[in-house]
C-alpha cells in the first residue's frame, strides 16, 4: 500500500473538500479589492500623514 503522506495537491485539489469554500472566498476578497476607496477615508489619510509629517514621524 502507498502512502499518500509525501505528496502534495496542486490546483483546485489543495483545498479539497473546502475549494468551494476558498473559491467563495477568492471571489469576495476580489469584488472588495476592486471597490474604490470613499473620498472621506482618502481625506482622513492625508492629514493623518500630514500630522505625522509636523510631528517629525516617519
């Protein structure tokens, strides 16, 4: 009898019975990282780089 402990699953077999679950995931995580980022959050990160710029922090 051969022992499967030594070899390692490639493409959609890594995940095995969770693909589906990993695959779901990927499409989410994907759909997020298009989304644009709200003018507001942009606004809030400017000046907080600009505190830490007066602060003299890097």
């Amino acid at each position: 009898m051969k022992s499967n402990a030594g070899r390692r699953a490639s493409g959609p077999e890594i995940l095995g019975p969770n693909s589906e679950i990993g695959r779901k995931l990927r499409q989410y995580y994907d759909e997020i990282a298009s989304d644009e980022v709200p003018d507001r959050f942009t606004q809030l990160l400017s000046r907080l780089e600009q505190a830490e710029t007066s602060t003299g922090k890097e």
